[in-house]
C-alpha cells in the first residue's frame, strides 16, 4: 500500500496482520461497539465488529532522504511476551528489496517509541551477532524514550528487546537521541505524543500543502480517534494516552491530514461543529 503526500511518498510494508483477538489490547471496543462505527467496516473491522490490525514499517521518501518508520517485530528473536513474536522466521526484508527498498538504501530509521513490535527490525542476527539492518542509517530514538527504557528495564521481555534491538544500535555509533519535537528535514518534523510510552513521538509530514500524520501507537485502532478515552492495556500512563489522543487528533481535524496509523491503514480527518468525521481511503 502507497500514500502519496505532496511530493512525498510513503510505502507500507506488512510483517504481520490479525483479525479479532484483540481484546486484550482495547478491551473497551466490543463487538457490539465497533458495530455502531460503521465508517470502520471494511476496512479496519468486519461486519462483525472484530477489529483488523498489522504490525507494520513505513517506508518515508522524501526528495532528500529515504527513512524506515518503526520497525516492526524482527526475525529470530527471543524472550518476548508472545510465543508466536518469537523466533519468527519472515521474508520482510525481502519484501523490501523486491520494492526497491534494499537495507542499504536507508538512510535514517525513526522509532515512534522503543516497545518491542516497533524495533525489532532495528537488528539481525548474523553469525550469532545482533547487528543494524540498515548498515547506512542514522536510528533515531526519543531521548526521553531512550532514557527511561535505559534505566528502568527489569521485565525479563522487556530487556530482551532493548538488549537485542536498542543495545546494538547505539553499541554499532549509529543511534542519535532526539528531543520529541525533533525537525527531519524540511517535510517532516515529530510531535510529542506521550503517554502509551513515556517520551511516544508522531511524525508529521507536509509538503506541497498536503500533510499526513503517522501517529504510532498514539492510537493502536482508528476506533480510538472516535473514543478517545479508549486506552491500550499497555499504555504507560493512560490518562496522558487519552490528553495526547485528543490534543493530537483536534489539532489536525480542520485540515484534512491522511492519518496512517502504527497498526492501521488510513483516514481522512474532517470537522463537522463539534464532532469528527472519519473517512476511510485506500
């Protein structure tokens, strides 16, 4: 799937797409719930209001740079939460060399934040080794994000994935830590996003009058962009989860804004007097 945004263009590459099952992540969208969105079916939903999600990267080309958006879960990888997120054998980045987007074509690989379905590309394993993907990029990570992972890891899965997929990076000099309102160039710049994480960034991208908004995991289900109290059992601080929902998606409801999410496709945001109006696009 492509997106274009003025002279912009942006890819979306699948890892991993789920129906249903997900009730563990929001429990409050209900089949019965989802059901009275019907602007969600077909395409983030079925008719039967079981939500569809994916695990994805983005691929951002701008006319200067070439940068991979979050990176999805990884192949080999050990010690996660999830049985079926470990030792994963895929052909992502085969995917990726087959569209043109071969590793070393990267020049800059951004994390909305550092949880473990959003960094495992960061690494592969090569002779028993984790070592960047992308051995030309620059990894960005929040400096708040980077920080409180680095000193406050404990969970046994938790420092499986900073140690396989966050560690390398920064042991291999390619990391730099950015503030949350960081600018990458003239078409992209982050927003602090907080709360699903401690220091959670979005990307906004603009040009040529257009913008779209790559959100992360500030809203893990488009249905939370109409329930924006709706929150993740795996925010970090759920009321700051809810704040940065509303702040973010009333910030961008007068102007149209593409809005591509960490685990969904896309929609167009509209104003209509106090309420929201959401259009699904392919």
């Amino acid at each position: 799937m492509q997106w274009k945004v003025g002279k912009v263009k942006i890819t979306k590459f699948v890892e991993m797409e789920t129906v249903g099952s997900t009730r563990f992540i929001l429990p409050a969208a209900t089949n019965d719930a989802i059901q009275k969105l019907p602007w969600l079916i077909p395409h983030f939903a079925t008719e039967e209001g079981r939500l569809k999600m994916s695990i994805h990267s983005l691929v951002v080309e701008t006319p200067s740079r070439r940068i991979v958006v979050d990176t999805g879960l990884g192949n080999d990888k050990q010690g996660r939460g999830f049985p079926t997120w470990n030792n994963r054998s895929t052909p992502f980045l085969e995917t990726m060399i087959a569209a043109g987007c071969p590793p070393d074509s990267i020049d800059t690989v951004l994390c909305t934040h550092l949880h473990v379905d959003h960094v495992g590309w960061n690494t592969r394993l090569v002779d028993g080794q984790w070592v960047p993907t992308f051995p030309k990029a620059r990894y960005l990570f929040g400096k708040t994000e980077y920080e409180h992972w680095r000193d406050n890891t404990a969970e046994p899965d938790k420092v499986a994935v900073f140690s396989d997929s966050v560690q390398p990076v920064v042991d291999a000099g390619q990391a730099e830590l950015i503030p949350s309102d960081h600018r990458l160039g003239e078409e992209i710049r982050m927003i602090a996003t907080p709360g699903h994480s401690p220091g959670h960034m979005s990307v906004l991208i603009s040009s040529d009058g257009e913008q779209a908004l790559l959100t992360g995991d500030v809203a893990h289900h488009p249905c939370q962009m109409a329930h924006l109290d709706w929150c993740s059992t795996v925010d970090t601080d759920p009321a700051q989860s809810a704040a940065s929902r509303r702040e973010v998606f009333s910030r961008f409801a007068d102007t149209p804004t593409l809005v591509i999410g960490g685990h969904y496709s896309a929609g167009h945001i509209k104003r209509e007097g106090d309420a929201f109006k959401f259009v699904a696009l392919q």
